[in-house]
C-alpha cells in the first residue's frame, strides 16, 4: 500500500514539473490554438505557420529563448510543396512579387534534386535566404571583369570573366562551373544565354545542382547546429562572424518545417 501511494506522489510531482515547464507549456497552448478547423483545414503548412507564430509570441510576452522550442529532428519526407505563406515566412524582407516568382522555380528544384525532408529543405532554405538577402540578389555587383582570364575557372576565352560572372542563387562563377551545371539541368541556355540563371526559373535549379555537387545534403542530413556550420562555411570562407546569423535563419526555418 505504501509503495503505491509514494509512486502516485512521485507521479503527481513528474507531472508538476512537466505541467511547468515553459516550453512544454506554450507548445501545448499553441497546439490547441492552431488544431481549429479554421486552421486545419488549410492543411500541414498553414497548421506549422500557426505554430510558429504562436510561439513567437508567447515567448516574446513571457521573455522567454526561443531556442528551447526547436522541434526534435526528423528525416521524414515532406509531403506537398512549399506554400505562399511559408515563403513569407522564410523570407520575410521579400516582397509578394520576389515570392510569387519564387515559388514554383524552389519547389522544383528541390523536387528535382531531392531537397525533400525537412532537415535538407531548412539547411538549403536558410542558405538561400542569406546568399540572395531574402530573393533580392541572383546576381553579383560588379561587371565580373576581375575573373577574365581565370583559367582554373575554366575562363580561357576573352569576356568570360563577365559572360560567366556570378550568378544564381548560391552564385556559381566560370565557365566551368556553368558547364557542369548545364550538363546537370539540362538546359542549354545556361551555356549559350548565362545572364538566365540570373532568374528565378535558372537560379534556383543550378542552387540545387550545386548543392548536391558538393554533397552538402549529408551535413543537412545531420540537423545539427555544427553541421549547419560546415555547410556555411562552404559559402562564407573564413567570414565566421556571421555563423550566427545563419543559425538563426536556420532555426527559423526548422521551426516552420517542423523539424
């Protein structure tokens, strides 16, 4: 007999301290708010964009980490494209127009190149935020005078240096590296009319080559804050500083997908 009142009082003070934890306390305040069917019936997306923005105020009003709220990682495959308001979302200082021409051209980038769970599509997604400042850039500044003659890029014949300056979303340079994208995508106009990956429709398909070139997917496979970082210091070298500001767009992004 007294061995079960004592497990009843340790399962009631178990409870107490799942009952007051903060993070486990506003995920389930916030599941109850999005489980409407006004939400539901939306489907998977508009569900995680409710959760998101719950949490993102509770934790505001309590003045709480939002860290603390990341989801446990899943290599599940996603089911469906990527939504308008998603996008919004990621990409907050994007406007609808930048969204509305981006949509399609991601989603079928990362279907034709199997950015397809939720760890591979946050890692490639905070990327592309932060290489394109949130769609805005496809394209370099600069006339791309300063690769002419680079011959380890493949740049051997007069104007390359600007016919095959960077370009695209994670910004591929030389007629090498447009080569070998041409011959990934398929589509000729890479080689013969480089400027298009310079658009929505080019950029984000020779993203998801480059990504898989460089195998990047396996560290995003890991959904860990280190393997995020290698996966960074592919595009930033040695700018270090701004590890952080990836982080965050990461975990924007997780907690969005749900992962």
């Amino acid at each position: 007999m007294l061995t079960r009142v004592l497990l009843v009082i340790t399962l009631v003070l178990c409870l107490a301290v799942i009952d007051a934890s903060p993070t486990v306390r506003i995920r389930s305040f916030c599941s109850r708010s999005c489980s409407s069917a006004a939400v539901t019936n939306r489907g998977r997306s508009s569900y995680h964009l409710c959760i998101l923005k719950c949490i993102d105020s509770r934790t505001k009003q309590e003045g709480l980490d939002k860290k603390s709220f990341e989801a446990a990682p899943s290599n599940q495959l996603l089911i469906g494209d990527l939504s308008f308001d998603q996008l919004q979302y990621i990409f907050p200082n994007a406007t609808q127009q930048q969204i509305y021409h981006s949509l399609a051209p991601l989603n079928i980038a990362m279907t034709t190149f199997n950015i397809n769970t939720c760890p591979r599509r946050a890692a490639f997604l905070a990327q592309v935020a932060a290489e394109t400042d949130h769609l805005k850039k496809l394209e370099e500044d600069g006339s791309g005078e300063q690769y002419e003659g680079k011959t380890h890029l493949g740049n051997v014949f007069d104007g390359d240096g600007f016919r095959f300056k960077g370009r695209g979303a994670f910004r591929i340079v030389g007629r090498t590296s447009y080569l070998l994208a041409y011959r990934s995508i398929g589509k000729d106009a890479v080689l013969w009319n480089p400027s298009v990956v310079a658009t929505p429709e080019y950029a984000f398909l020779v993203a998801g080559w480059y990504w898989n070139d460089a195998e990047l997917y396996s560290w995003a496979d890991e959904n860990t804050p280190t393997s995020f970082d290698r996966i960074t210091k592919v595009f930033t070298q040695h700018q270090y500083h701004i590890l952080e500001q990836r982080q965050e767009l990461w975990r924007r992004t997780k907690l969005l997908l749900g992962c």
